[in-house]
C-alpha cells in the first residue's frame, strides 16, 4: 500500500521530454520554477498517514522529475521524524544523481527506483529526450556508483519501445552495464498507457524474449501492472479528474481503485464530456478531454 507525494501539482516539471511520458510532452528543464513549500507538503501527508494508517511505502515522485525539487533533503528529513516503520520510496530517472547533494539525499530514502531505459548514447537521447547537458555516461558511472555506496533496496527500471531499445545490441550493452550495478530487482516492462508521442509498446511475449536475453544471474523481473489487488476508495470529480490526468487509466484499473459511487462519477463525466476514452493497442484508456487536447496540440 502506497502513498505517492507529487513534488510537480501543478504542471510538469522534468529535465527528460521520454517518448513514452503519460503527460502532455514539455521541454526538459533543469530546475523547478513552480515549487511547493516542505511545510505544505508535510501538512498533507500527516493528514494522509492519519487517514490511512496501513499505508506501508511512502513514494517522492512528481509530474516529472522529483530530484528537481530544491527542497528535497530538508523534505526527507521531516518525513524520517514522523514516518515510523514506513518505508521511504524516491521514483528518479537517474540523471540528477551526478549531483552531490542529490547523491547524498536519495541514500536517505529506504528504497531507490532509477531508470536506465538505454545505454548507448543514440537510442537514450531518442527515446529520453533529456535536458542538452545530460549525458548517459555520467549516469551510467553514477547509478553504479550509487549502487555502491547505498544500503537500502535499489530498483532499476527499464521501459522498453518498439524499434529502438529493443534491439539485440542495445540489450547486450544494456545486461553489459547492469552487471556492474548492485539492484536487488530489475523491472523490465513496456508502454501501456497512451504515451506523449506515437510510439509502441511490446507485447507479453516480446518482453519475456528480451528477459531470457539478460545474464541469468540478473534479478530481471517483467512488470506489470494487472497483478494488482482491489483496494477502492471514494473520490470526488475533481479528484478523478486530477488522477487520470496524471495517469489515464482503463476501466480494470479504475475498478480497482474506485468504489461503486465513484464509479457512477465517472460514467457522469464521461457523458458531460469531461473525460473521454483514448484506444492504444487494443486497450482502451479514460482521460481527461483537456488532458488529449494538449497531447494533440503539442505532437
């Protein structure tokens, strides 16, 4: 059970522009403009806590890169004092950790989850769209640096597109670079919701083909999403809204997340037109009407 603190409310805020982004596609920047005070958000997540006592990982992500925020070290040791035997969970790309004070900020958290979605230099620019100062080399020596000197569990997580990582050789300098990281799992997985821009994901299949790829001494795991348990709350309209716009989600996914009340919510939004069904791959996603105007607008 999960509680995530968004670090990004209000619009998105990343030094990558990925491909397979399930926001709206912006330019990558290199440091917040628009910031939320640590008080602010600590106000909402003891409330949160309070609210839902059996939450068991708390997750630092943001409508884009959670590194960014200016305030991160300060953030994480007012949530050491209150958080108990809760873990502490950080979702980065990776490409801060270069960053000394972000380096020493993220062995805070209890569990690090960092993407490495390419190493050759080519396929990261195509498919991460990064920031122009960011190289994959210095995050390849950073995350293995990292990966050294830090005691909690470390995640990587590999998103795989169609056409361009996916290839034999990027896979071989991939399983290459990640002998030398010490990850207690290494997710693999795909695009499986409507990306920012028209690209494609792979199928079950293909992806268990690229796992048998890897060196068998890799803690390779096949993510996915539908193992998920039901675990419904009630949301209001505003609140639907705000969650499919920071992630669209189908109608399995939302009974798993939603009760029945919000659920009619949500088939009356859906007739007023404010949020509309979006076809990828054969699977059908609800969003925001405003959410694929702006998708639309900018690809």
């Amino acid at each position: 059970m999960s509680l995530g603190i968004d670090l990004s409310p209000s619009l998105k805020q990343c030094n990558f522009d990925c491909l397979y982004c399930e926001l709206a596609p912006a330019a990558a920047v290199d440091h917040q403009q628009s910031i939320v005070a640590p008080d602010t958000v600590m106000i909402d997540l003891q409330a949160a806590l309070e609210q839902h006592p059996d939450i068991e990982v708390i997750t630092v992500t943001a409508n884009g890169e959670p590194t960014l925020y200016p305030h991160l070290d300060e953030l994480m040791q007012k949530i050491d004092v209150i958080k108990g035997n809760t873990k502490t969970l950080i979702l980065s790309n990776s490409a801060t950790l270069m960053d000394e004070k972000v380096f020493n900020t993220l062995l805070r958290f209890n569990q690090v989850k960092l993407s490495l979605d390419a190493v050759s230099n080519d396929i990261f620019k195509k498919i991460d769209r990064p920031a122009h100062s960011i190289e994959i080399e210095d995050i390849k020596k950073s995350i293995i640096h990292f990966s050294k000197q830090y005691n909690g569990e470390l995640f990587i997580e590999i998103l795989f597109v169609k056409g361009l990582n996916d290839t034999v050789d990027e896979i071989a300098a991939l399983n290459s670079v990640l002998h030398h990281i010490d990850a207690a799992r290494i997710d693999i997985g795909t695009i499986d919701r409507p990306p920012a821009y028209p690209i494609d994901g792979l199928d079950y299949e293909e992806l268990h083909l690229i796992a048998t790829r890897f060196d068998a001494s890799l803690p390779i795991h096949i993510a996915s999403r539908h193992q998920t348990a039901p675990s419904t709350s009630s949301y209001t309209d505003s609140e639907i809204i705000n969650t499919l716009d920071k992630r669209p989600l189908t109608l399995e996914d939302m009974k798993l997340l939603f009760d029945k009340e919000t659920m009619q919510r949500v088939r009356n939004l859906e007739t007023d037109s404010k949020i509309i069904q979006n076809g990828r791959s054969g699977v059908i996603f609800y969003l925001p009407a405003e959410n694929m105007k702006r998708k639309r607008k900018k690809s």
